[in-house]
C-alpha cells in the first residue's frame, strides 16, 4: 500500500508542478488589455487642454504682385453669388448674376448690363428695380423672378418714354457647358 500511496504523490507533485509551471509562463507573456466598452467611453469625460493665448497667426510670405497671381488663380470661391441665364420671349437672352448678400442682381443682355436692387423682402417673387434704363440712359429696369430655384423670371424695360414698356417672360435655359454648348 505505500507503493501505492507514493505513486499517487508523485502524481499529484507533477501535476502540480506543471500547474505552477504553466502559470508562470502565463504571468510573464503579454496580454492583451481589453478596451473599454462604447458605454464606458461615452460616460467617460475627456478633457482637452487648452491654452490661454491664442494660436500664432500663420505668416504668408508673397513674392509676386497680386495682378500676377491672380492670372494663375485655377478656381474662385463665389459664396452667396449665383449665376443662371434665361432664354425670354420676345426673343431675348438674359445672364443674371444673384449677389444674395448685397440683395442685387446683375442683368446681362445684348441691349446692355445693369445692376438692380432687391425691392422686397419676399422669396417669391423677388422684385429687383433700376431707376435707369439698361443701356444707362434715361428709364427703368425691373427684375421678378419666381420660384425657390429662381426658373421664371419677368423683365420690364423702357426708356425715356416710360409709357413705352417692353415686357420679357423668361425661363430658366439649359446650364452651357465648358465648351459654350447647351448641356
């Protein structure tokens, strides 16, 4: 029976052995820091550091004169301008140029170029008036375009005879392309 019992030890101090063993190899690897959950990383506060003077202002150094750069200038940022032409009956083309911060808008036809006035606070339509003809010369131009996308459009027109009135329903045209083609 000892023979017995002395076997069962010496089984019981190898598995244990290779138990103790087993641990310490795991203790001494790396292991893989769990992350924290996304309920945990919304709760969490995370404070940014900020500083009481303000960022240094970044130096621009120009060797060249503005009118040469300006040559050289690929894409223009137009914020608040919209450019849109209309084809008009009686036959006429207008090129109008929205400046929506100014509340003017530039016509542009064959007889001439103006800029008018927005005259009303309203959307639809948005009235725009020039007390001078088109040309420059003595009468008036007024401008109602309708519709939040600007499609219709109304130009009255006249000259120094202002009972003469010359009216033009105008409607949105196709956007040219690059090469001045309709698209």
């Amino acid at each position: 029976m000892n023979v017995e019992l002395l076997k069962q030890f010496r089984t019981s101090v190898v598995l244990t052995g290779l138990l103790a063993g087993v641990m310490t190899v795991s203790a001494c690897q790396k292991q893989q820091e769990t992350e924290p959950s996304l309920e945990e990383s919304i709760s969490e506060e995370q404070s940014v550091p900020m500083s009481a003077e303000p960022a240094e202002p970044n130096d621009v150094v120009m060797d060249a004169p503005a009118d040469e750069v300006a040559d050289d200038t690929v894409a223009m940022v137009n914020s608040g301008v919209t450019q849109m032409t209309y084809s008009c009956s009686p036959a006429l083309e207008v090129k109008a140029t929205y400046k929506d911060a100014d509340n003017q808008v530039v016509i542009e036809t064959a007889n001439g170029t103006a800029t008018l006035t927005k005259t009303n606070d309203a959307s639809n339509p948005e009235v725009f008036n020039l007390d001078t003809a088109i040309d420059g010369g003595v009468g008036f131009v007024q401008w109602r375009v309708a519709h939040t996308e600007r499609e219709t459009g109304i130009m009255r027109t006249a000259g120094a005879d202002a009972d003469n009135v010359s009216t033009y329903e105008c409607k949105k045209s196709a956007e040219p392309s690059a090469d001045g083609s309709a698209a």
